[in-house]
C-alpha cells in the first residue's frame, strides 16, 4: 500500500478531526463515565471513582499519583493488549523479550526485562483482587474490561508483594442485577507491511440477572493475526531443511473465555466467583537482525557496541582501531578471525534486506510458543456492622508457557533459544475495612504460594544440543498489613500504614547438556528424553539447593491538604520492597559464579508530593506530582553474550508528571499528558566478571520524557452522534540494556493515529474506522546485543500502519 494514498487518507480524515490523544484519562467505571463520554449535555468532566486503597474513592481525592481507563476509553485509544496502556501512561514504559511476545510494564524507571520465567516483576499486576505473579503472562487480551488503574509508587502496605514501582489493576465487568445486557464486537484490520496480512478480533459478552439472589456474566474473545515479517530463508543453507522452518513471522492467535457469577443472598453478604481461560499461540519470535561491532579496551574487555558502518569488515575494534577478534563461543575471550565475507554484514555474510519486513531467519516456525492461563478467584463480602466489613479473596491461577527464538537473527543456524513454564500460585486474603467519624481503617492477612517449574534452553543447531537451565522454585509469602486515615481540622487528613511479610524461598537449579534431535521439543525437569550430562552450575556438575527465609517491611506516611473541595495537595514517604531470589541462567559461555546465583532484596523509599485540581466548574482538571526514589540493591537484568542475570546495585531515580484535561466547549475533550524521569543506576558491570565497571547508567526502558496529548470531539450527525478521534505519543531516546551500549538505544520516537466512530439513534449500532502508526513509524519494542557471537543485534519493533474496520452492536 503506497505511502501517498495513505497520506491521503489520512488527511481526508484528518480535515474533521480535532484531535484525540494517547492519553489515558483518569476515569472510573462505565456507570460514572459514559455520560461524559457519549452525551454533550454535562459540560464537566464526570466524576471518578477508583479503588486504589481498596475502597470507592473520587480519584480526585486520592492522594496517589493514578491513571485510568474505562472501556470507553480504552475502545477509543484502539488498545487491545494488556500493556498497550504504557503508551499512554505518563511515567510509564514497556519493557519486554522474545521479539515483544512477552511484555511488561516498568513505572517511573522500575523495570525487569529479564526473560527468565523465574523473575517476578517489580510492578505488581492484579487480575480484579487476584495477584498475577507470572512475568511471562503480563501481555494478554483485554476482555470485557471495566476499567484499568495504574497507581504509580510503591503501594506495598495495602497491596503488597512486589508493588515496589506501582501496580496495574484490571477490574472486569460484573454481573447487573438489574437487567440483561451485552455486546458482540467485530474488527478486521490491515497492516501495512508487504504482503498486507490482517488481523481479526471478535469479542462477544452477555449478562444479568438469574433471580433477585444471583446474577451473571460471561465474556470471550478470540483474536488472530497473520504474519508480517517475511521470511526469505533458503532452506537446506545451513541445517537442512527442519519441517517447518523457514515459515513468516509474527503471526498470533487468542482465545479469551471469563465467566462470573455473583451472588447476594442477604443484604449484608455477597460472593462473586470468577473464572477464565486463555489460550495464546504465536511464532518463534519476530526478530529482525542489526548488525552491530563490538569495542574492546586494552584488556579485551567488550566496553561497548556500535552500529556497524556499509564498509566494516573488522569483526571487532581493538585499541587503536584494530581488528581485536571474535568470540563465538561467547567466552569472553576475543580471538582472531575471518574478516567479515560481507562489508557491512554480520560474522557469516548475512546484511539484513533494506525493505523493511523481510529477513531471511533460519529456526523460523509458525507457532511453536504458546501461553495457557486460566484461573479461579472467590471474592466474599460480610457486613459485620454500619461501619465494619470483612472481605475475604481466594485466588488460584496457573499457567503453562513455551517460546522460540532464532538466537542470532539470521539464515545461520548457529543457535535458537526458548524457554519454558510450568507454574501455578494460590493466594488468600482476609481484611477488614472501618470507620468511625473522621477515622477509616483497615486490617488484614495475606497468604501467597506460587510453585514455579521452569526451564531456559540455548540450542546449538551446528551439533544439534543444547544447554538447559531446569530451575524448581517454591515461594511462601506470609503477611499481616494496616492502614488508617483521620481527617482533621476539616481540611487536613493523615494516612499511616505498614505490611510486614515473611518471605520464604526454595530452589533447586541444575544446568544440562541434551541432544536435540527436534529443536521445538526442550525439556522442564533433568532426565527427560534427550538428557547427556549434567555440567552445573557447581564445578562438578552438580545442582544448586538453596532456601532462604526473609523478613521484609513497607510502610506509608503521608500528610493530604484540600484548601477547597476542588484541590488536594498531599506530600509523603513510601517504603517498597520486593523480595530476593534466585537465578536461572543459561549455561555455557562465560561462567557465571555460582556466588552470582542469589540476589538481595530491592528496597525503595519514595518522597513524594503533589497535587490535584479542579477548575471552572469542572471543566479543566490540572494534576501533577513529583518524586524521588532512594533505592537499594535495584534488581537490574544484566544481559551479556546469550544469556543475562539479575544483580544487584544502589540507584537513585527523581521525577515528576503532568496531566491535563479541558473542555473548553460542548463535545470537545482535550488531554495532555507529559513525565520527566531522571534515572541513574550505580556500579554496573558489562559482564559477570566484573572486569570493567561503569559508575553510572540509565536502567533500560527508562526514556527521561513521555508526552501524549489528545482531543475528541463528539458531535450529532445523521440523527446519530460521531466521534472524531486523533492520537500523539511521544517518548524520549532510551536503553535497552543496563549495559547502555551504544547500538542497544532506540532514538526518540512519535506515534500518531486517527479514528472516526458513529454510534446510531438507538444507541445499540457503532460502526468505526482508525488508523494506527499513522505515520508507519518502526519503533523498536526490544534490542539484544549478541554481537560476540555473530557481529549482529536481534530486534523487534511495533506493529506497522495498521488500518481496521470495526461494528460493535449493545443491547
């Protein structure tokens, strides 16, 4: 699809919009939004209700720095994927690995990109009341949702383990008591890319009442995208022709499934059952390959990494420019070579194609990944008085993960890589919430068991092995926790609260050497079919046996300030923590010491203030905040060769955001959304030897600015209404690595995107059209340095121009 009649398009469009952002408003549930959004006859910005201290609460009277979306928004802004919200987030990014297949969020410089299924991220992630402790299972689809809040800052006290950057909560519809209702939802879109694949995403939801006691929902999903990136391997080149290989990438497939169950026998009690299935399948991962030169100091230490020039035949550079070697057995060691066959390509004669979308990858297969999660919550609710209420949540959730990565990116099968899991967790919560006069208060236990079985894979496709990481965690979290407010002097309120949490952990980690006769088959446990040897991570091959038990502490102090029922000024200091563990990394090349296994505890103390505010009878909301983090033992990923660990270091993080929100006049909405965040990390090493130090770096996907800024206007047309819709996003240069090498940095990038929706007279009909990454930006999603190995980086980047149609009927 040529670029000019896009432009075209786009400018068609264009000529009617005022604008709509990528900015996700601070909005409550549907019930308290879909008035402002839909109608024109308020003129305000509606109320916000969120429970952000586990309780309904205006969001303009919460002093925690919190963005939302409701399900109108999140239709809006065209976002589908669970972490798409980091776009619109500011103070938020998305880390990820294998090729943007598994996603993260990082908040405010917080991050984990370790692929390892082991890891725990930092930022914690809350399916309705249930912990998600999966790393690997943080990217899904969105289905039925009610509304999405992102709280930013430590929120340990009330919602505890590993909240230490903040959390993202995602609270589904509920059942009505009071009538029946539902959606059917289709879209078909196009990306831009050659061969124009398409992407179709159906999602249907129905629910209401089954007696004046019982009410119901039950929601699904299923979406599907062809692949994008053409695969121009020649097979038989290397390996011989796998079954299977060689096939197109980036394809993916969903199927969602959630019911729930909500029952109120009596006035003062009600229960909710919840439960879902997802089944997720994808190709290896959509690498595409960079070719990169590696720098070497007077040690031969690799100091740093460069994009590789059209002339560059060296296979690394040396003091004074000279050809310092190679290292393909990724040993730390660079020993002399063959000159690269092609200037300009990697160590084996591949240059990535200048058409963008088309490589040329061997150990390419269209869906040997895959991601089953399903799960089972209970919520129970008991008024025990006017003023008391016990809240009980029982949550079990499993899941069951493989991917598969081409290690280097091009037609040599030098190695692949993929992982696997096999986990489940339970939780239970009790807590009671209370109030007396100007006091509110709560109180509770927690209890989290998560039993991970999980297993890394480095294959060597030239002798058809491979080396495993077989890791057995088991995690005890215990936890007692309170928190109580008191409002004074009719404007002050102070809020105190601490959780204090016994963390015990168990490992047995063992590294193995396998013969792979079939490279999608990888095994979980030591002894399964294929096994060789065992070669660590001890020196005599032996297993890694380990446990620890941990006392760990948060706690919340804070002073709130509301000179008027339109402004709150609050100012404190957060304690987050999240617990140690223990690593799982790939064996071969440089060894890693076994003393490098464990790592600390993460403990963040966060100052900061901030204010929200509301003008103009409500027409212009004005919020901002500022921070400053004071961080011990930062659980940095530290990626060197094929394979990376989790470390520890002191880092000090300060920032600040802004979020604006106007409407100036009847059916416009304007939003403006923007971060600073100034990061540095301490003392990090370029590799597990700790030969060469650096004394200050930027955590990866930390860019020091986002902004976004949107305008929608709504307005009656053919006797229904249309909405005309405009996004922009913005973030700053930012690292992909710890090690801030030079060619693992995306330079800043700006995403626009248009869309028209008209809903119908009856309100029942909406038919829409968007555009996304109207300007076909490629903006990178993930960069991994293996430039030892093969003179190359492996990269993602986002989706191309996307064009979808979409029609949703409500009823």
């Amino acid at each position: 699809m040529k670029y000019s009649s896009i432009a075209v398009l786009g400018a068609c469009v264009g000529a009617t919009i005022v604008a709509d952002s990528a900015y996700a408003q601070d909005v409550a549930a549907p019930q308290a939004t879909s008035g402002s959004e839909n109608s024109e006859d308020s003129g305000g910005i509606a109320d916000i209700v969120v429970t952000a201290q586990k309780r309904s609460e205006n969001i303009q009277r919460v002093g925690i720095a919190i963005q939302a979306f409701t399900s109108d928004r999140l239709e809006q802004l065209g976002i589908r994927s669970s972490t798409a919200i980091g776009e619109f987030t500011p103070g938020v990014s998305i880390s990820g690995s294998v090729g943007g297949q598994n996603q993260n969020v990082s908040i405010r410089g917080v991050t984990q990109n370790d692929y390892s299924d082991v890891v725990e991220s930092p930022n914690a992630v809350y399916f309705d009341d249930g912990y998600l402790p999966f790393q690997g299972a943080q990217n899904f689809a969105l289905l039925d949702i009610e509304r999405i809040e992102v709280q930013k800052g430590p929120q340990g006290t009330l919602f505890g383990r590993n909240a230490t950057g903040g959390l993202v909560q995602y609270i589904s519809r509920k059942p009505s008591f009071d009538d029946f209702s539902g959606f059917v939802d289709v879209q078909a879109g196009v990306l831009d890319s050659p061969t124009n694949p398409l992407r179709y995403t159906v999602e249907a939801a129905v629910g209401g009442p089954l007696s004046d006691k019982m009410a119901f929902r039950v929601a699904g999903k299923f979406e599907k995208q062809d692949p994008y990136l053409i695969n121009k391997y020649p097979l038989g080149q290397t390996l011989g022709p796998v079954s299977g290989d060689g096939a197109d990438l980036g394809n993916d497939r969903t199927y969602s499934l959630r019911a729930i169950l909500a029952f109120r026998p009596s006035e003062n009690f009600s229960s909710q059952l919840t439960g879902f299935i997802s089944r997720r399948r994808m190709s290896t991962a959509p690498f595409e390959q960079g070719q990169t030169i590696a720098v070497l100091d007077g040690n031969g230490t690799w100091i740093d990494t460069l994009k590789a020039g059209a002339d560059e035949t060296r296979l690394s550079i040396g003091p004074g420019g000279v050809d310092a070697g190679w290292d393909p057995q990724n040993t730390g060691i660079f020993t002399p070579g063959p000159p690269r066959p092609l200037p300009g390509g990697d160590y084996f004669g591949y240059k990535e194609p200048s058409k963008n979308f088309v490589i040329s990858s061997a150990h390419a297969f269209s869906d040997p990944g895959y991601v089953r999660l399903s799960g089972i919550d209970m919520k129970n609710v008991l008024e025990i008085s006017s003023d008391v209420t016990l809240t009980s949540v029982s949550d079990y959730k499993a899941i069951q993960k493989r991917d598969h990565t081409n290690a280097t990116g091009g037609p040599v099968g030098l190695t692949y890589q993929s992982s696997a899991t096999d986990s489940w967790a339970f939780s239970q919560e009790a807590r009671l919430n209370g109030q007396s006069g100007t006091f509110n208060w709560q109180a509770g236990l927690y209890y989290l068991h998560v039993h991970n079985i999980s297993s890394g894979a480095l294959g060597i496709g030239l002798a058809a092995q491979s080396v495993n990481s077989l890791s057995r965690q088991i995690t005890n979290s215990f936890s007692g926790f309170g928190q109580a407010d008191w409002t004074f002097a009719h404007n002050w309120k102070i809020i105190a609260g601490a959780r204090y949490t016994r963390e015990k952990k168990s490992v047995v980690f063992q590294q193995a050497l396998y013969a792979q006769t079939n490279e999608l088959y990888f095994p979980l446990r030591v002894g399964d079919p294929g096994f060789i040897a065992n070669i660590g991570p001890n020196l005599d091959g032996s297993a890694y046996i380990d446990r620890t038990s941990e006392p760990l502490w948060t706690g919340k102090l804070q002073l709130e300030y509301a000179p008027t029922s339109d402004i709150l000024i609050y100012a404190g200091v957060n304690r987050g923590v999240k617990a140690g563990g223990f690593n799982a990394q790939l064996p071969g090349g440089i060894r890693t010491p076994v003393a490098l296994t464990p790592y600390k505890a993460e403990v963040l103390v966060n100052y900061e203030g901030g204010f929200k505010s509301s003008w103009l009878n409500n027409r212009l909301r004005v919020n901002a905040s500022v921070f400053h983090y004071d961080y011990k033992n930062y659980q940095a990923f530290l990626f060197a060769g094929v394979g990376g660990i989790v470390i520890n270091n002191d880092a000090k993080i300060t920032g600040g955001e802004l979020t604006v929100e106007a409407r100036p006049m009847r059916g416009l909405n304007i939003v403006a959304g923007a971060s600073y965040t100034h990061a540095r990390v301490y003392d990090v090493p370029t590799d597990v030897t700790y030969s060469v130090i650096r004394s200050s770096v930027q955590p990866s996907y930390t860019p020091p600015w986002r902004t976004s800024l949107s305008a929608r206007y709504t307005h009656r047309f053919l006797g229904g209404t249309l909405s005309e819709t405009a996004t922009m996003t913005y973030r700053d240069a930012m690292f992909f690595s710890i090690r801030n090498f030079s060619a693992i940095k995306d330079k800043s990038r700006s995403k626009f995107g248009v869309g028209l929706d008209w809903l119908d007279p009856t309100e029942k009909w909406t038919i829409g059209f968007n555009i996304e990454n109207l300007t076909n930006e490629r903006i990178k999603t993930t960069i991994f340095d293996v430039t030892s190995i093969c003179g190359c980086t492996v990269d993602s980047y986002e989706l191309p121009r996307t064009f979808s149609l979409r029609m949703r009927y409500s009823f």
